[in-house]
C-alpha cells in the first residue's frame, strides 16, 4: 500500500507532465528554434571577430574606421563637389557616393522612360514598330551587361571626333572623345525667390487638383483640375517675377576655347554617359517587359469600355489602363530599380569614380583596411537599396485596389 504523500514534499509526477506538455507544444518549439539560431548566429559573428582581432593584431593595426579623417593622397577624375588630393578620405568617400547616386537617378528616370516606351510599343498594331521593340528586348536581354558598357565606351563614346582633329566644331553641342557637352540653365540672382514660391504654387496646385477631382466626383459638375493647377503655378510665377525683376534662369552655352578646352554648359564625361547609357537600355529592356505584361492583365473588357465611351487609344491607354496595369507592373519594378542601382558598381570597369570604385581601389590600397572598406560599401549600397524598396513600397500601396 503507498503511503500518502505528505504535505509540504515537493510532487515531482506533476512537473513530468508540464515538461511533456510543453515539448507537445508547437509555440515552444517555435521559440526554442528562433533562440538556437540567435545563438549560432552570435556565436559565429563571435568566432569571426575573433578571428578578424587576432589578424589585426599581427598587424599591428587595430580595426576602426578613423582612417577616414586621414588625407587622401588621391585624385577623382570627376566630381561635383569640391575635392582635391589633400582632402580625407571621408570626403573622397562622399565625392563617390554622390557620383552613384547621380548615375542611379538619372538611370532610374531613363531606363523607366525607355521601358515604358518599348512595352507599349510592344503592343503597337504597326508591324515595323512592333518588331524594333521586340528586337531591342530581345537583343538587351539576352546579352552581358558588362559587354554592352564596354560596346558604349570603346565603341561610341571614345571613338567620337576629337577636338585636336577639328577645331573648327561649333555648338551648342559638342560630341567630342573627351566628353558631350551640352546646354544647361545657371542660376540668377533671385533663384531662392523663384524656387521658394514655384514650391509653394506646386502644393496649391496639388491641393486644388484634390480639391476639384472630389468636386467633380461628389457633385457632378466640370472639375477643371488642369486649369486650377495651372493657374495657382502660373500665379507663383508672376509673383516672384515681380519681386525679382528678372528671370531665375539663363542658358549657359557651351563654348571651344582657343585651348581646345570645353567651357560652360554641361559637361559628361565619356565614363558617365557610358555607365548612364548603358545601364538605363539594359534595365529598360526588363522594364519593357513588366510593362508589357501589366498591360495584357488588364481584360478586354476595359479597352472596350473605354472605346464605347468614344475614348482615342491614346487617351484611353493613359485614363484606364496603365493605372489598372501599375498594380501589376510597380511589385517587380522595384527590384529591376534595385538592380540598377547595385548593377552601377560595374562603373569600375570603364573607371568612373563611384563610390565602390574610391572605397574600393584607391582608399582600400592606400590604407589596406580592406574588412572596413568593405563594410563601408557593403552599408551604402545596403542603405541605398532600402531607401528605394521603402519608397516603391509606399507607392505600391497608394496603386493598389483598397477594400471599403
């Protein structure tokens, strides 16, 4: 006969059972799992740093990033901000960052023009120009990116006329081996006026537009949205027109100098307009086909109701399908802008000084801090790639169908 058990002994039959049950249980073994990989994964960033100390220490180098206030020592063939060989490394850092950033927008605006274009295009009932668009997809797609900078730069851009061989070019563009230059606005005096109140008439003439849309809608009458939009732009503009007295731009030409140097206007080197042209064809090839899907998601039905209604095709393309195609269109979009961006890191190749190129070459042969240039890159391009997904992602949600 078992005897009771006596009050105030520990009964450990119940703690058994609570144990088995919470192995049974799904929710601790999900924790559990996540916990073991923390763990594995900070005991392997520990082993590196380990490791990467003890390297360093044979060195005699201590890991750091204070390289960066030490002088450069270096050129940048091309920069838009001051820079001179006897600047940190911070600041050659930041001459980088602002040379791939200038390629990625400016590729970005291209590549979405030229992708937009050649997707419609695409579908165009005219054979000829159907067939030149699929044979820029086909052709852009299906050969290296790489091949296709090296064919803009070696190929056209370096093979232009030079200007030692004929001096007798005149403007107001100039296509020269050394660069294109072209006409470009400067800023008067007054600029900060004019752009002050131009920002201010913008927001009026988007709240107008708000404003006459949701009259149009809730109560049936002529919204008018162009004219109100324009009309507060327009008024902006008089106004810092009288204030100023002058107009905030001129056109600066460019000009050839008895030294056979370019002056004025804008000036692009051949390693940019390659990069830039060569990237924007690329991704827009990608684009093309997005586009081009996004539009044949759209039924029938709506390009017939849009021709019942007496819409052109133009008109109709514009007003109902591409807004309804951008729901499919913006999701991979995003990740053609995300490869653009990180595929400009190939500007090494025809030696534009971008930010993978500074950090990466000279900065990481001067300093042989080679885990903390790669960390400084590894960050930027990081940082760049999230900033693009946040804002695609925020117009994604503004394209997409919202349930009532």
């Amino acid at each position: 006969m078992n005897p009771e058990p006596q009050p105030g002994k520990s009964q450990k039959l119940p703690e058994f059972k609570d144990i088995s049950k919470l192995l049974r249980d799904d929710r601790f073994w999900k924790i559990a799992v996540q916990a073991i990989a923390l763990i594995l994964v900070i005991a392997v960033i520990a082993i590196l740093w380990d490791n990467l100390s003890a390297n360093y220490a044979q060195l005699g180098i201590a890991f750091g990033f204070d390289f960066l206030n030490s002088q450069a020592s270096f050129d940048i063939g091309e920069s838009v901000i001051p820079y001179s060989p006897e600047n940190t490394y911070r600041q050659a850092y930041f001459v980088g960052l602002i040379n791939s950033l200038r390629v990625m927008g400016i590729g970005i605006v291209l590549a979405t023009v030229a992708g937009l274009t050649v997707g419609v295009a695409r579908l165009s009932d005219n054979w000829l120009l159907r067939t030149l668009a699929g044979l820029y997809v086909e052709i852009l797609r299906n050969t290296p990116l790489l091949l296709q900078l090296f064919f803009w730069y070696f190929a056209v851009f370096i093979s232009l006329p030079k200007l030692e061989d004929n001096q007798q070019m005149r403007g107001p563009i100039y296509l020269t081996n050394r660069g294109i230059a072209v006409p470009w606005p400067v800023a008067l005096p007054g600029f900060e006026v004019w752009l002050i109140l131009l920002t201010v008439g913008v927001l009026a003439a988007a709240g107008l537009w708000m404003w006459r849309a949701r009259v149009m809608l809730e109560e049936a009458k002529p919204g008018r949205q162009l004219f109100w939009a324009a009309g507060a732009i327009v008024l902006s503009a008089i106004v810092a027109l009288i204030i100023t007295k002058n107009l905030p731009l001129r056109l600066d030409f460019p000009r050839l100098t008895p030294a056979l140097q370019l002056q004025g206007g804008l000036k692009l080197t051949p390693e940019f307009a390659a990069l830039v042209t060569g990237l924007s064809l690329y991704t827009g090839s990608y684009i093309a086909e997005i586009v081009r899907a996004g539009i044949q998601s759209v039924s029938r039905g709506q390009w017939e109701a849009a021709k019942s209604l007496g819409l052109k095709s133009g008109t109709a393309m514009r007003r109902v399908i591409l807004p309804q195609a951008l729901r499919v269109i913006v999701p991979p979009l995003t990740s053609q802008y995300l490869n653009l961006a990180k595929n400009s890191s190939l500007a090494v190749a025809v030696a534009y000084p971008d930010v993978y190129f500074v950090v990466g070459s000279p900065t990481l042969n001067q300093t042989g801090r080679a885990i903390e240039a790669m960390i400084i890159i590894m960050v930027t391009y990081l940082t760049i790639s999230l900033i693009v997904s946040l804002f695609m992602n925020w117009y994604n949600s503004t394209v997409q169908l919202k349930e009532r």
